[in-house]
C-alpha cells in the first residue's frame, strides 16, 4: 500500500469512528482559534473537527511556540463543508479524481476544498500561513511556507494519532 493509499484509508476509517468533541476539547480548539475563524471550525463535521483537532495536538507537541501553525492544522479543510458529502460520497470523488476523471458540483467543490477553504479563511482575516496551508495542503510546498513548517504541518495532517507528550523521568 502507497503511503497516500495508507493515509487515505486511516482517514476513512478515523471518519467511520469520530464523534463529536467533548466539552474539554472544544474549549482547547476555541482558545487556539481567533474569533472570526470559530465558525468555519465548528460548521465542519465531527470528524473533519477531530481530524483538525488531532492535527493542533502533533503541532503543538512539535512547535508549541508557534499558534499559527496550530491554527493551520485545525483550519485546513474547512473547505470541505462546502460539498455537503458524506464519507462514502467523499471516498468515491478521492477515486475519481486519482484517476483524473471529471468532476462536478458538489463532488469538485470536495476536490476543490483547498482552494475554497482558503478564500474562506482569508475572508475572516486568518494569517497567510493559515489560508496557504488549506490552500495547497494537497500540492507542492508553496514559496511562502517555509520548508520546516510545511513538513511539520504535513506529518501532522497525515500521522496516525498526535504524539503523546514525553513522560516525566522516573526518579
């Protein structure tokens, strides 16, 4: 299995078994997010939010000075609201557009989420970083992400489950 194929049916999988996040964790989401960001957030499904939400915690354990990066990783596929899909509506158009066949309304508004999300978070004033990151999350590294933040907001959109924090030394 190709890493993307390994990626793509972990997703499938982690989206089959998300429920909604608990009271603890949409507090921890609503101090990361600036206020106009909040609702792009919350009108996402359940798992896209678990999703963004286990992507806040592998950056956090990676780079915990950097709250653009976490909001980046949180914020990236708000575009995804806009096609309305289900999950296996979402697996057949991730098929179809791997093999370049043509797509249309909601199913290219899915394959499109990068782009329109981004349109979406520079309309509520999200950092550059932010809008780039749900822009080209799917492509090449942009010129305005640097290459350690894209790879760390990379591992973080495609890792299993965040990382634990380091456990205390035994005395």
């Amino acid at each position: 299995m190709t890493p993307r194929a390994g990626h793509l049916a972990r997703r499938f999988f982690a989206v089959l078994t998300a429920g909604p996040l608990q009271p603890g964790e949409q507090a921890e989401v609503a101090r990361w997010l600036r206020p106009a960001e909040r609702p792009l957030f919350w009108s996402q499904p359940p798992a896209d939010q678990r999703h963004g939400l286990d992507g806040a915690r592998a950056v956090l354990a990676r780079r915990p000075e950097r709250p653009d990066l976490v909001r980046a990783a949180l914020l990236h596929d708000v575009g995804k609201r806009h096609s309305s899909l289900g999950t296996l509506r979402r697996t057949l158009v991730t098929v179809a557009a791997a093999l370049g066949l043509p797509l249309r309304g909601r199913f290219a508004a899915y394959r499109d989420h990068g782009p329109i999300g981004a349109g979406d978070l520079a309309e509520a004033g999200a950092e550059a970083l932010v809008v780039e990151f749900a822009r080209h999350h799917h492509a090449a590294r942009p010129a305005g992400i640097p290459r350690d933040d894209w790879e760390v907001l990379q591992r973080a959109d495609h890792e299993r489950k965040p990382p634990r924090p380091p456990r205390p030394p035994i005395p």
